[in-house]
C-alpha cells in the first residue's frame, strides 16, 4: 500500500513539475493542481492507512478504536483542498483575465506583447 | 482575556462581511471599516497589555482536549505582533481613503483588506502548525486579489508570479505538515516541541526543518526566493505595498522565529550556517539591489530586502541577544519601511509619479511629504538620534559579542553601502531639479504618514524602554519550556 | 450548437442532484457529508445548466444573487461560531432536540448551522466565479498611477 | 407534470435516498421540495406531458428485455475472433415531436441492439440519426422506431 | 440463496464491464466502440450494483443503488450521444467498413441552409446517400 | 461466496481499467479518449461499489452515486468542449 502511494505521489510531482515548466498559462495551474493533490496524498499517508476503517464512529459498533485510520490527516487534507480549490479558481481568473488583454496565454507571447 | 483572543480573528471576518453587504454606500463602507480597525488596534493593545507581565493565553476553539483542536496562543511576541499589524493596516486603510479617488474598485478593497488582516492576526495567534497554515492562506489569497487590484497587464503578470511562487511554497508547507506529522503525530505547537525533542536529532527531521525554513522564507524574502518583492512593491497600489513591507514579510519572520526557538529549536542549531548565508546574500543582494534602480518603490523594495536580511541575521545568531536584536528591528523595521512607501505613495500622489529624477525639488514643492521620507530616509541608513541607528547597533553588538566577526564586518560594510543609498536617493528626490508641479493630497495621507513615521522619532528617543521590551519578548520566546508549561497548565 | 436531449435530460439531472446535495447536507452529525461536499453538488448540476442551456438563458433561469449567497453564508457560519462563545469557546457546538410537528423528533447541531454557510458559501463562490467567467464584461481598463 | 406532482415526485425521491419510509422523512422531502421548487420556478416551461402507467411498466420490461439481447449482441461482437460489423449511420423517421420524448426515444435506442442515437432533426420529417454497428439491426431500429407512437 | 444470485449478478456485470473495455479497444472507429462502452457499461454496472443491495440487504443501500442505477440510465446514452455528435463534427473520421452515412449530407444542409437563411427543409427524408463500399 | 466474488470482479475491473487506459493512450482522435476516460470513470464507479461489499461500508454507496453525476457532467462539459471549443456559449 506505502508503495502504491508512494508511486502515485512521484508521479503526481513528477507531471506536475513537467506541466509547471511549460509556458501555456492553462499547463502550469494544471501543474501546480497536481502537485497540491501530491501533497494532500502525502498528509493522508503520513496517517495510518494501510487496512483500517474508515474512521466515523458509529452507534452500536464494537469495532477496536485502535483498528481505526488515523482521522486527523484527512480533516487536515479537507481543508488543503479546499483551499487549493479557492487558488486554482483565482489563477485561473487571472489567467482568462490576461487571456482577455492580449487574446493567448502564452508567457513568452504576453512578455513579448508587453515590450 | 483568555475568551478574547479569538477577537482578533473574528472582528475583522465580521467586518469584511458587513464592508462587503454595504458595498453600495461608500460613505458607511468607510465608517464601518475604521470603526473596525480601531477598535481592533484597542483589543490587540490591551492584549500587549495584558501579555506585559510575562503571562500567557490560551483559547481552545470548541473546547476539545489538548493536543487536538484549534488553539489560539498569545504571549508576548504575539502581543507586539498583533499591535504593530493592527496600527499598520490601520494607518494604511487611513491613507488608501486619500489615495484611492472615489468609485476606484473600493467595494472590493474594504473586504479584501479585513480578510488579509483576520489571516494575519491568525497566523499570529494560532497555536498549531497546521492553522498557521490556514491563516496563511487566507491572508495570501487576499493578498493575491488585492495585488492585482487594476487588473491592469503588469499587475496580471505579477499577482500570477506571486500566486505561483507561493503555491509552491504552501505546497511544501503542506509537504512539511505531513512529515511533521508522520514522526510525531501532532500538530500543536508546544506538544511538537515536546515530542521532536523526545526524538532526538535524526536527519529526516533536519530535513523538515529545513523545508519549513524555506516555506517562510519563500514569506520573508529571503536569499533565493526574495525576486517576487521587488516587483509585487513597485507595482501594486502604495497601501498595499506598505502592508506588504510593513505586515506580510514580518508574518515569515514570525514563524521563523516560532520554529528556531520553540518548534525545531535542535534541528535548527544544525541549520544555522545555511540562515546565516542566506541572512548575509539577502543583506548583499538588497543593499546592491537599489544601487541601479530609478524608482522610489522599487529602491524601497530593495531597501526592505536587505533589512529582511539584517533581521534574518539577527534570528541566525540563535541567543537571546540576537533574538532581541531581531526584534527591535522588526519593531522598528515595520514602522519605519511602512511609513516610508506611504510616503512614497504620498509624493506619487502630489507629483504622479515615482521616477526619482522626474521628481526633483521635493522639498520646495511638498515640504511635509519630504520631511517625513527625510526622517525615514536618516533612520534607515542609521543616523544616531533615530531608530535605525540603535537596530542595527543592537544587531552589531549581538553578533560581535557571539564572535561572528567576519560576519559582523560584512553587515558594517553593507550598513555603508545603504548609508551611500539612502542618500542619493534622497539627494535625487529632495534637492534635484526637474519635474513638474506638485498637486494636493487629502489631510488622511499626511496623517497617516505622519503617524507612522513620528515612531522613528518617538523609538530613537525612547530606545531604553523599547530595549527592554525586546529584551522581555526575546527572554520569553528563547525559553520554549515557559510555553509549554503554560499551554499544559492552561489546558 | 445546442442538444434537445442534453437540454432534456439536464433540468431533471439538476432536480436529482439537488435532492442529493440536501441529502448530504442533512446526513447527519455522526455521519460524514456536510456543506462542502454538497456546495460542489449543487454547484455542479447548476454548472450542467448553464452547458446544456447558453449563458444568457442560464442568467434568465437562475437570476440568484450569488454573492449574497457568499456573504451570507460566511456570516451565518461565523455567527454560529460566535454562538459557541457563549457556551464556552469559539465553535463549540451544542445539542438540541427539536420536536416539530409532522416531522417528529429532530436532532440538532449548532454544527449544522456552520454547515449551512458552508454551503452558501461554496455554492455562491463556484457560481460567482462561473457567471463572471462566462459573461464577458468589458470594463473600461482603468490604468493606476505606476512605478 | 403539474407541480403537485412533482413535488410528490420529489418528496418520493427523497424517501429513497433515505431508505427510510418515516412519515416525518416524507414531510421533510415535501419541506425540501417546496424549496426546491421555489427555487427553480423559472426554469418550468408550459410542456409537461406524461404517459399512461400500463405504457410505461410495458415499456419497461420490453426494453430489458432489449438491453439484455443488446449486450449479448456486443458481446458475441466483440468476442468472435473477426469482427461481423457493417457499420453505418442511418436517418429513420419518428413520429416523437416534444423534447421529451425525443429524449426517451433516443436514450432508449442508444441501449437497445446495434444503435446509438447522434442527432435530432427537429424539422419536417423529425428524424434520429442513428449509427448502427451491423446492417441487420437497421431494420430492427426502423421496427423499434415505428413502435414509438408520439406519447 | 440471496448470495448465490448476487455473487453471479457481480461476476456478470463485472464480466460485461470487461467486455466494454475489450470493445473500445477492438472496435474500429469511435461510434462502434461507444455501442460496446455504453451498452456494456451501464449493463455491467446494472448487475453490480443488484449485487450491491443483495449484498447489504439494506433499504437504505438497496434504494440508493436504484437511484444510482436509474441515474446511469439516464446519462449515460446521453453522454454517448453528446461525444457521438461531437466526434462526428470534429471530423467523421468513420471506419473503411462504414456501408451507409446519412447524417453528413444532413449536416451539409443544415450548413447550407445556415448561410441561406432559414428555409424549411421539406421532403428531405430520402436524402441520404448511400455511398459505395469505400 | 460473495467475497471471492468480488476478489475476482476486482481483478476484473482492474484489467478493464488498464485496457480503457490503452485506448486512452492510443486512441487516434480526441473523441476516443473521451470515450476512453468516460469508461474509466464508469470502471471507478463499479470498483467503489465493489469496495463498499467488501467492507461493508455503506459510505461507498453515496459516493457511486455522486460519481456518477460528476462524470455525466465531465463527460458533457467535454463533449460540448469538442464541438464549439468553448464550454458555455
């Protein structure tokens, strides 16, 4: 399983790094989005996950409290993605917004554009 | 006092929701706002008050048990934090009435700015890692709509540069929280220093400490990731630059100083030579920085950077006479850069423009503007009577009674390149010919400078007692094992 | 160019997606689910609208003030934070028990509250940030004095 | 669909979802349903149109039983060693002339055998374009289609 | 009894959700390969989501695995018909088995017709060409 | 009984996830990859209802259901994408 997630994560950085050094403005918030999910994958594998429960606590249960995932990391990660959702909308506004002025969103074009 | 803390965060969410229901009626926007902010600086200086005595303050949101939950700390560092925040955001929100003319995107300013500052007061506040990154999102995301304010080209380009670079940046916080976490199974601030001291040196959590130390210095400006301050001062609107000066880079300091003393204060030990180097590049790179510029924001831009670096140093040497040194001069650092770019907003809004050799004969066209940038200029480059001079005496006596003398001498050396700065800079603007006439500006701005700036005077006249409170906060936050206690006593 | 079938299918899509964000928005306090899952929700099937349908007749069906959906959302939550300073500290949440008639007995949370501006939030931002995107506004560019 | 309806419609939904078939769960789908429909009181047009009952249960287990003669089709299609298809895209008249039954005509036809539906053609004669995978079903489609009496 | 059949609806639909894979990737053109995804997927998904609420012998599971089911029902030809559409107007791009195509000379028309102005297309029924076994 | 079965129908599913990623990669025209990812996301859709049997988690069942609808309109958002090149006219 730490394998699995360990692949996913490189690969995620992997991608993201490659998209982020592109000029296309739409590439490099692409990029970056991976790498921000990269990141969330880690905080829940640096949790317990391997073969625990979910962990929401129901009534009646008699589930061992121990074989629960550890639930702090995925409340933490609710709340990184939210936040990384908030940016990626911003950036992307602002890259319409400059795809607006000058009609392309390429950053060698804009710098060239603007002299 | 312990239920007041999250006031600071809670006032200023409120008042940026209100600000915003009235975005219609300007006149209530403004009266509102102020209101706020006022009564925001009352609270953060009753808590300085209250902080004075050397005890702290904890506040747990929806009271759960210790090591989970948010928590909101206040000790003395916090306390000073937040009333120099409060007064500068204040003073800026007075000068932005003057310097925005009327129906110029202010419905969304009066929002922006309280929101910055509720992330602003949080990162001061908060007691878990986690949370400061929260607040510090908050308070960038505000910081990036604000910095594309005009939505012109050159604002576009930079807000996307800044936003990128601190993607990044939070993306290794981010990267950090989960190695923090996977070795020590906590977030809290006092329990991590309890428990990253059970487990001892070991190169994975030098290796944390270090992304953190570049997460916040990416916030400071630091050595390799300062290049987004230049250009985010020039060319952002003026208030918002002095914040960024006055407020957000101090908000990285803030947390470097958090992780070296109370967080990772061993894996930090190991790290110091690699601050010190940044600390001295980023005090080189400033001080060379201004030598070719021709605008005034952007002299003042590189002006900051090599402060940051003085301050850096300062937190580098790792005793308490450095740590008080460092926060002196951020004391000091804050009001001063603050006034300044005020003041340089000022004279762009008499004259129109911030080109220097465009200006000339300031000090005939617009005595008070250049009287005041006259004061900051003098302080920055360290003349005797002002506030300047006693940061950076305090900062040389710190490293020379540690034995840094190679170092030491090279912050003397670069005292003298910005002593040669500041001057023909000065020289350009005040006594220069050329330019054209001078115009008006509304009696707010010059209040608000002024206010700023008369603490150059007021701190350089009073340094004994500013002294000693440095040296209180820098004896409190040098002894993690008062933190701690407090926060289990408390909790 | 436009597809009845799409046009069609997507108000009925709109219907159950709605019912499903209530759903997770009433799920429960013991049970994961909660406004911001069912902000994205709902946010979804509105985007599928203004798809299926062009931005204009999207404007024209749903004329919903978005921002104050926001506005009064993040005040809802934060009030209800504030509530919490009554019984002790910020955000803690109390419990009551609501006999209401027809419906029976009902479990409340002041956490619930939150979750409701949690959701006005989510909803008004997606929606804000999706109209201006799609309506082309063309301001006059207003140049700042610059350095 | 009259309003009433469909606020019933929607409260039955919403047992559903519950899996709970408390009165108090029912009265609180009517609750969300009168929001809901508040809410989306714009988007109402004047075409509401429904079948009869008998119609629809028919219809249901005609097309499972279409479904099921659809995937045995594709899976004997995909599985023989050489592919048997003649595709095409074919043009067939329909008697369906309201958007919703346009609609259920072409969603049910892209699951029954050897057709997808690709357009519609709202004018004279109103047609499905629908691309078939072999040449028999061409005229299974036309059959399929002539079963459709305009509800 | 309960677990025999939903044990048998698992494997069957898992079966046709394999069979849908192995069309889109055998299949020569793109209306071809979305009958095999469409039909098969939503007939595979049908038996494991039966196999669900055998499973659990739940109401809640079993009326929201319907309500999942009927939802596949009624998006997934319509996604189909929507990326059928789009693929055909992006460029045919139709497999050299293709016997028959009507909808291109209709969308000629619709073209025509477009830079003509709005003109009744009256009597077009037998318009469709058969062109010859390319 | 009905665990072995899933066991297998993962394995299943999981083979016909890589065969959709096949195409997904080749496939010669955009519209192909459409089809390609729309099936994937299906294939995701079985998986979280096989998990939710093996687990007994009756969570799972919801997120099909909102799975489904965000790969509908995904799906939808991309179609229309490809026609007009633009997403809402």
């Amino acid at each position: 399983m730490i394998w699995l997630l360990s692949i996913t994560i490189g690969f995620l950085v992997a991608t993201g790094a490659y998209l982020v050094m592109q000029r296309r403005l739409l590439q490099v918030i692409l990029g970056f989005s991976l790498m921000s999910h990269a990141a969330n994958v880690m905080i829940v594998s640096s949790g317990w996950v391997g073969d625990g429960f979910t962990p929401i606590v129901r009534k009646y249960s008699d589930v061992d409290p121990a074989s629960y995932v550890d639930p702090l990391p995925q409340a933490m990660v609710l709340t990184a993605i939210v936040i990384s959702f908030a940016v990626t909308a911003f950036l992307l506004v602002l890259a319409l917004n400059v795809y607006k002025r000058i009609e392309t969103d390429d950053m060698d074009q804009v710098r060239r554009l603007k002299g | 006092m312990n239920a007041m803390l999250p006031v600071p965060v809670i006032l200023p969410l409120f008042t940026g929701i209100i600000v915003f229901l009235f975005r219609r009626s300007q006149r209530w926007q403004e009266r509102i706002s102020l209101f706020s902010l006022a009564v925001n600086l009352a609270v953060a200086l009753s808590l300085l008050n209250a902080t004075a005595g050397g005890e702290m303050f904890f506040h747990r949101m929806g009271l759960w048990p210790f090591p989970y939950g948010i928590i909101l700390a206040a000790d003395r560092l916090t306390g000073t934090m937040l009333t120099l925040a409060a007064a500068i955001v204040g003073a800026c929100v007075v000068f932005a009435e003057g310097y925005l003319s009327k129906n110029e995107r202010r419905e969304v300013f009066h929002p922006l700015i309280h929101f910055q500052l509720m992330g602003i007061q949080g990162a001061f506040l908060t007691g878990d890692l986690f949370n400061l990154f929260v607040f510090f999102e908050v308070m960038l995301m505000s910081t990036y709509a604000l910095l594309s304010f005009y939505y012109n080209l050159d604002q576009l380009e930079m807000s996307f540069k800044y936003t990128c670079l601190n993607l990044i940046a939070s993306t290794l916080f981010l990267v950090g929280v989960s190695f923090v976490y996977a070795q020590a199974g906590t977030v809290n601030m006092a329990d991590l220093s309890v428990k990253i001291r059970e487990l001892g040196p070991n190169p994975l959590m030098l290796l944390t400490a270090f992304v953190f130390l570049f997460v916040f210095a990416m916030k400071a400006a630091l050595f390799p990731m300062h290049l987004w301050l230049p250009s985010a001062h020039s060319i952002s609107p003026t208030h918002l630059g002095a914040i960024l000066a006055g407020v957000l880079v101090k908000v990285g300091i803030y947390a470097i100083i958090r992780c070296a003393t109370l967080i990772f204060p061993q894996p930090f030990e190991s790290l110091q030579p690699v601050l010190t180097v940044m600390a001295l590049t980023t005090i080189v790179w400033g001080a060379l920085g201004t030598l070719p510029q021709q605008s005034l924001k952007r002299i003042l831009a590189y002006s900051t950077i090599n402060q940051l670096g003085y301050i850096a140093f300062g937190i580098s040497l790792l005793s308490p006479l450095g740590m008080t040194a460092a926060v002196f001069y951020i004391v000091s650092h804050a009001l001063l850069k603050s006034s300044m770019l005020l003041g340089a907003g000022l004279t762009q809004k008499l004259t129109g423009t911030v080109n220097l050799d465009e200006m000339g004969g300031m000090m005939q066209k617009a005595p008070f503007a250049s009287t005041f940038l006259l004061v900051g200029f003098m302080s920055l480059s360290g003349i005797p009577p002002l506030n300047g001079f006693f940061s950076k005496f305090f900062l040389l006596q710190a490293g020379f009674t540690q034995g840094a003398y190679l170092v030491t001498g090279l912050v003397v050396l670069m005292s003298l390149v910005s002593l040669y700065y500041n001057f023909t800079t000065y020289q350009r603007m005040a006594w220069g010919t050329g330019g054209g006439e001078a115009g008006t500006a509304p009696v707010s701005m010059y209040a608000s400078v002024g206010f700023l700036a008369s603490f150059a005077v007021i701190f350089g006249l009073g340094v004994p007692w500013v002294y000693e409170w440095s040296q209180l906060v820098a004896a409190q936050i040098t002894r993690p094992e008062l933190y701690i206690a407090a926060m289990r006593n408390a909790l | 160019m436009r597809s009845v079938i799409l046009q069609t299918v997507a108000p009925i899509v709109l219907h159950l997606t709605l019912i499903f964000s209530m759903f997770l928005l009433l799920y429960g306090h013991h049970q994961p689910g909660g406004g911001f899952i069912a902000g994205l929700m709902t946010a979804v099937g509105l985007v599928l609208q203004w798809v299926a349908f062009d931005a204009e007749e999207g404007e024209r069906r749903f004329h919903w003030p978005w921002e104050k959906f926001y506005a009064y959302g993040l005040g809802l939550s934060a009030l209800v934070g504030v509530l919490g300073l009554l019984s002790g500290a910020y955000l803690k949440s109390s419990r009551f028990e609501l006999h209401p008639p027809l419906i029976g007995e009902v479990e409340v949370f002041t956490a619930f509250l939150f979750d409701v501006g949690v959701y006005g939030v989510v909803v008004g931002v997606t929606m804000a940030i999706l109209v201006n995107l799609c309506i082309p506004e063309e301001k006059p560019e207003k140049e700042s004095v610059q350095g | 669909m009259p309003l009433a309806t469909l606020a019933l419609s929607i409260a039955m939904i919403w047992l559903l979802m519950r899996g709970d078939a408390a009165p108090g769960n029912f009265f609180v789908g009517l609750i969300l349903a009168f929001i809901l429909i508040l809410f989306l009181r714009r988007t109402y047009g004047q075409e509401r149109s429904f079948r009869r009952w008998s119609d629809i249960v028919r219809f249901i287990f005609y097309f499972t039983w279409e479904l099921i003669v659809a995937n045995l089709q594709v899976l004997r299609i995909v599985l023989s060693p050489r592919l048997h298809i003649r595709p095409g895209i074919i043009a067939f008249r329909t008697e369906c002339k309201t958007p919703l039954s346009v609609t259920s005509l072409a969603n049910s036809i892209t699951l029954t055998p050897g057709t997808l539906s690709v357009d519609y053609r709202m004018t004279i004669p109103p047609s499905l374009f629908t691309p078939s995978i072999s040449r028999s079903p061409i005229k299974c489609a036309r059959a399929s289609g002539a079963a459709w009496k305009n509800p | 009894m309960s677990e025999i059949i939903g044990a048998s609806a698992l494997l069957i639909g898992a079966f046709f959700m394999f069979v849908a894979s192995l069309g889109l990737v055998r299949l020569p053109d793109v209306y071809t390969r979305m009958h095999a995804a469409t039909k098969a997927t939503t007939f595979g998904m049908g038996g494991i989501l039966i196999a669900t609420s055998l499973a659990f012998q739940d109401a809640e599971i079993t009326t929201q695995s319907l309500l999942a089911l009927v939802f596949l029902f009624l998006t997934a030809p319509t996604s189909a018909h929507l990326i059928a559409r789009a693929a055909y107007k992006n460029g045919p791009d139709l497999s050299s088995r293709t016997t028959i195509d009507e909808y291109g000379p209709y969308l000629q028309e619709m073209k025509a017709g477009e830079a003509d102005g709005p003109s009744h297309h009256a009597g077009t029924e037998n318009s469709g060409t058969i062109p010859d076994n390319r | 009984m009905i665990q072995t079965a899933v066991q297998i129908a993962l394995w299943v599913l999981a083979f016909s996830i890589a065969l959709s990623f096949y195409r997904l990669a080749k496939g010669p025209t955009v519209p192909d990859r459409v089809v390609a990812a729309d099936n994937i996301a299906t294939n995701l859709t079985g998986l979280f209802a096989l998990f939710a049997i093996q687990t007994g988690e009756k969570l799972f069942i919801i997120a099909v259901v909102a799975l489904t609808i965000l790969s509908f309109v995904a799906t939808a958002v991309y179609a229309k994408f490809l026609e007009r090149g633009k997403i809402i006219e």
